[in-house]
C-alpha cells in the first residue's frame, strides 16, 4: 500500500466517504452503520473525545509494527478522522 493518508469523513446529513492521499480517487464508502462504528471506534482507542485532536496509534502487526498519526476533527459540518502513515 503506498497511501500515506486516509482520511474517514462523515457528514451531518449521514454520508460518509473515504479517501486515501496517494490517489485523487474516492475509496468506497463503507456506509452509515460501518462509518459511524470506524470514527466511534478510533476516537476510543486514541482518547481522542474533544473536537479537535491528534495522537500517534501504534499498532502491532505480526512481528512488527506502524505508527499512525491520528487525527481527529468534529464541527458543524460532521465528523472526520485522518490517519496518516508514518515514514
């Protein structure tokens, strides 16, 4: 995977899209139910329940491991996380 970041977006109205950096293509979007379940998901793990924040996740794969930069942003428009890869 060459992303270097993938952003989860969810508006007011419910819609939610994904797009990745590496590309200007839009991902397809997993749907209200899995959108909500992936931003509710992350903000949990990263403590991330302020309107605006960042933190770095590690996550463990295998033997090895990524950090991800997480950022996290709630207004008046919906609710977005980025995360974004590590070099």
């Amino acid at each position: 995977m060459n992303a270097k970041k993938i952003s989860i977006s969810k508006s007011q109205a419910g819609e939610v899209k994904v797009l990745a950096e590496y590309r200007t293509t839009q991902l397809p979007s997993p749907g209200p139910a899995i959108g909500d379940r992936i931003i509710d998901d992350l903000r949990q793990m990263t403590f991330l329940e302020e309107d605006k924040g960042k933190t770095i996740l590690a996550l463990g794969i295998r033997e090895g491991s990524i950090d991800l930069k997480v950022k996290a942003k709630r207004d008046e428009e919906g609710e977005k996380v980025t995360l974004k890869f590590t070099e």
